[in-house]
C-alpha cells in the first residue's frame, strides 16, 4: 500500500491523539502529537519563570535547548523524556499562551515539517496541521464534538484514573483553551480547505476510525 500524510486537527479534548494513534497503527504510518511540542514550551515557561508573552526569553532558551519530538506521544528535552509531566491543566494552559505567539509557532512548525519530510507517511494532529503544516496532505480532518461532550469525556477519563474532577472546572478550562486556540491572530485553529469534517458527539472512537481508516485506504491504493 502507498504511505500516505493524514493531517488531523479539531479542538481539545475531541479525541485527536486516540484516534490518531489507532489510525497510525492500522495504516502501518508513524503517528506524532504536534501538541505536546507547545505543551513542552509552556512547561518550559512554568519551570524557568519566563513570562508566557515574552517571547524572546523563549526563544534564547529554545535556541539553547535540544527539543525532539518522537512518534507515539514522546518528547524529550535535553535528552530527557519529560512527556508524562505535560499532562497537566496549568501546563495545558501554558501551552495554550505560549501557541498564541509568532515565532514560538514558526519554531515549532519548522521542526513539525522536517519530521514529516523525513517519513515516507504519517498521521500528524494538533490545530494547524492541514492549514499550515502539511498544507498538501493527502487526506485532511477535522474532528468536531460540543463543548459538554469534550468536558462530559474527560471528567469519565479523570475519573477512571481515580482522580478527584470539578466539573464546572473542567467544562471552564475547555471554553478557556477553545477561545484562546480560536482566537488567536497567528493561524488560529480552523477547518482546512479540503479537510472532511467528523462530528464524533454521537459517535464511539471505533465509528470515527472505521469512517477514516475507509477513507484513507481508498487513497492509498
Ligand atoms: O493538543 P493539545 O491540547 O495537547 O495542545 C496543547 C496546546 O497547543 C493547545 O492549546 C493548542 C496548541 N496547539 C497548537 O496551537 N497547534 C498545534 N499544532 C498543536 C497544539
């Protein structure tokens, strides 16, 4: 089968990287997670106290620092594999600052685009994929879900790793990163041209894959 780029974006909580992985696995195509690049950014921030909107401090230290992002959800920093600590809501938030501004998003763009050149296929998620990143993928999504179905999933996904969830807090954190991934003046989140949108409010994660997989397939024939 031809290895084919699948670009998938869509807003928080949605579903992208389960989904995304499960696709990169069935299609034998390497899968990366665009946004654990911003969330290792905005963790940066927090452990060094750089200001979120000063931009060059940020981008002396990304200059100085060795960042890799590797398929299947890992990102080291200075060769050490710090994905796990990215899961937090403050670093959740950080990241969603420090996507706002010009240079940190070119910085990570670049590095996004030398990743993909360098594989003969890939499944790469995140808010810009098929607008910017890979502008000329061969397959575009974008995955939609209502706000009170992202919040309702991740309180059942919190909740089944035993920790303790407000929801009102939640459902607020979701709105707070949409607007601000929405909003933003530097290529903020949209629908590509060409992208086929997938509402999955109603869906399980296995309709929304066999609705892609079929997808795809019939491009990489
Ligand atoms: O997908 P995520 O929630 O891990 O992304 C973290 C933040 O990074 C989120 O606020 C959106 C931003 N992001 C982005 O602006 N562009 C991407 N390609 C990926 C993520």
């Amino acid at each position: 089968m031809k290895k084919i780029n699948i670009a998938i974006d869509g807003p928080s909580g949605v579903g992208k990287s389960t989904i995304a992985k499960i696709i990169a696995n069935q299609l034998d195509l390497i899968f990366v997670n665009t946004g654990l690049m911003y969330r290792c950014i905005g963790y940066i921030c927090l452990k060094n106290k750089i200001k979120f909107d000063d931009e060059k401090s940020i981008l002396d230290y990304l200059n100085k620092a060795k960042i890799e992002l590797l398929p299947n959800e890992i990102i080291k920093l200075n060769n050490e594999d710090i994905t796990k600590n990215l899961w937090t809501d403050e670093v959740s938030l950080a990241a969603s600052q420090v996507a706002k501004l010009k240079l940190i998003r070119e910085f990570c763009v670049h590095h996004q685009q030398e990743i993909a050149k360098n594989q003969p296929g890939i499944v790469m998620e995140g808010r810009d994929i098929g607008s910017v990143v890979l502008k000329d993928a061969d397959l575009k999504f974008f995955l939609t879900a209502s706000v009170e179905t992202r919040a309702a999933r991740r309180i059942k996904q919190l909740s089944l790793k035993g920790q303790k969830v407000n929801e009102e807090e939640i459902l607020n954190n979701i709105i707070e990163r949409d607007k601000r991934d929405s909003e933003r003046e530097h290529t903020p989140l949209i629908k590509p041209e060409n992208a086929i949108e997938i509402d999955t409010s109603f869906l399980t994660i296995e309709e929304v894959v066999d609705k892609m997989i079929k997808l795809a397939k019939e491009k990489m024939k």
